[in-house]
C-alpha cells in the first residue's frame, strides 16, 4: 500500500551556530516545535533549503536524528538524501530507516546529468538497502535531468511513491496529477505554483517558505484542500504570492533564513560560498510579510 502524505510539509532550514560549524541544536527544536504549533503537517529535513550541500555525511546524520526526535511523532519526516556518490546516498537512506523517517526525498545526482536507465539503477539501488518510500525531487534546473510525465510516473517501478514537483512546469504537472495519480502522488514544490498545485488536487506541499509563514500556509491549505473554498484561499494567496515571488527572486536559503529571522528566531546564517540576504533585501521582505498581516515582524 503506498505511503501517502498529506497537507504543508516545511521543506527545513538548518539552524547553525553563530559560529556556523556545528547545527545548534537548541535553535532547530525551537523552530520544530514552532512549525508544528502552527499546524504545520510534516518536516522535510535535508534538502535545498536545509543546505545538505554544505553539511558532511554525519552531519546529515545528526540532522535525520534530532528531527526525528525533535518531532517526536506530531507528523511526517521525510529525509533529504540527495547526493552526488551512489554509496552515500545508500548510506544516509539505511540510516534515514534505522532511525525512523517516514521517507526519503532523492534528487538526482548533478553537475553529470544521468540517462534514466541509470536514474532507475540509482533509485534502485537505495530502495533496496532501506527499503524505504522514495520521494523523487524533480528539479530540472539543478540536476539537468528533465523527464516527461510518462517517465517520472514510470519511476514508480524502483520505490518511487511521490514526487516534489520543483520544475515550474503546471502542464507536465497536471498530466501527472490527473493522468499518472494512480501511480504516483504529486507534491508541489515551487512556490508561485502553491495555490495552483492546492487547486489541482496535489497530495500535499513542500514548502520552504513554511518555515517563516506557517500559519498562513496552513491557512492555505485548508481553505483550499479541506474547505474547497477557493475564493476564500485566492484572497489569503494574494497576500503570500508576493512573498513567494520574492522568494524566487534570491538565494532561496538565504531568503528564507531571513524570514525566519524576521520572524523572532535566529538561525546563525549560512555557510560559505551562500551570503546571507543584503539589509536592502531584509527590509523588502519585512514589508511584504507585514503587508500579508504576519506579526511579530
């Protein structure tokens, strides 16, 4: 039976220390319990916005650890376990299983794009060491792998259950929710496409700007997803569409790191080559959020 998840998964930042060498711990339970608080449904820890780039292999290891015990059973916890090496995203995905995740999210290997008989090879191979559901991160953009509908649906064969939909492109999208839903679950992951993705039908979101607007994400998703009140969810988009073009418009950790801060809670920045977001920039999205009526900004 596939593992379905459902609602506002928070694509998760990495707290760090103001030193930025170790992940502060202190400061991660914090914005767990703050996100869940807010009715958030779920955790994604691991990925894009959680800088997995710029974490070492026990690192990540540690972040699988304290998000499963920071979470503590309040919802889902999908592990990020993208990696450029086979062998460590075996690793990290065994370990994502012995401690407890929910699933696993796989990006492809990038910077060497890979054919799809060795992205099945690839998927199949971790599904078989953790045996674990796969969420397949489909992001174009990053990995330069670019499949049609027919073949992220045919990913299924290799553990594949869902997918993060991170490629802007609604019409590949819409084929996959209402063509191959049977076969796959969609889960949007672009956020100027949230409200159409809710509106479409999608299983459920990862979001990164969840970690700084959780309450109007949830919001959201249950004018929308729970309520099927789409006039009342087009009025509460219009204040977070702008936020989310914002967003796109920067280092997309490095903004929502930012709003997190705006927010009250300190992250301790982010590691080099990333800076944190220009002072000009922090201004430009405090005034968004307290035109979208956030407090505490």
């Amino acid at each position: 039976m596939p593992t379905k998840f459902t609602g506002v998964l928070a694509a998760l930042i990495t707290p760090l220390t103001d030193d930025r060498k170790k992940i502060d711990q202190a400061r991660l339970k914090s914005h767990i319990d703050t996100l869940f608080n807010a009715g958030i449904h779920g955790i994604v820890p691991g990925g894009s916005t959680g800088e997995f780039t710029t974490l070492s292999t026990e690192e990540r290891k540690q972040l699988t650890e304290l998000c499963i015990q920071y979470t503590a059973g309040r919802g889902s916890v999908i592990i990020g376990v993208g990696s450029t090496k086979t062998e460590e995203a075996v690793e990290l995905s065994v370990h994502a299983a012995q401690t407890g995740a929910d699933a696993i999210m796989v990006v492809p290997p990038y910077y060497d794009p890979l054919s799809y008989d060795q992205l099945l090879d690839f998927l199949n191979e971790i599904h078989q060491a953790a045996k674990l559901p796969i969420v397949y991160y489909n992001i174009p953009s990053v990995s330069g792998l670019t499949l049609s509908p027919e073949q992220i649906a045919g990913l299924a064969k290799v553990g594949v259950e869902s997918f993060k939909d991170t490629s802007g492109n609604a019409p590949d999208f819409t084929e996959l929710v209402f063509g191959f839903g049977s076969q796959i679950s969609a889960m949007n992951g672009w956020d100027t496409l949230t409200f159409y993705g809710m509106a479409a039908g999608n299983e459920a979101i990862i979001w990164g700007a969840a970690n700084f607007i959780p309450e109007l994400a949830v919001e959201l998703w249950n004018a929308i997803a729970v309520q099927n009140d789409i006039r009342k969810g087009r009025e509460i988009w219009k204040d977070i569409w702008p936020i989310c073009k914002f967003l796109e418009g920067h280092n997309y950790s490095a903004a929502v790191k930012a709003g997190v801060e705006l927010r009250g809670q300190k992250v301790g920045g982010l590691r080099k080559p990333v800076a944190p977001l220009k002072q000009e920039y922090h201004d430009e999205l405090r005034q968004l959020l307290r035109n979208a009526k956030v407090t505490g900004v």
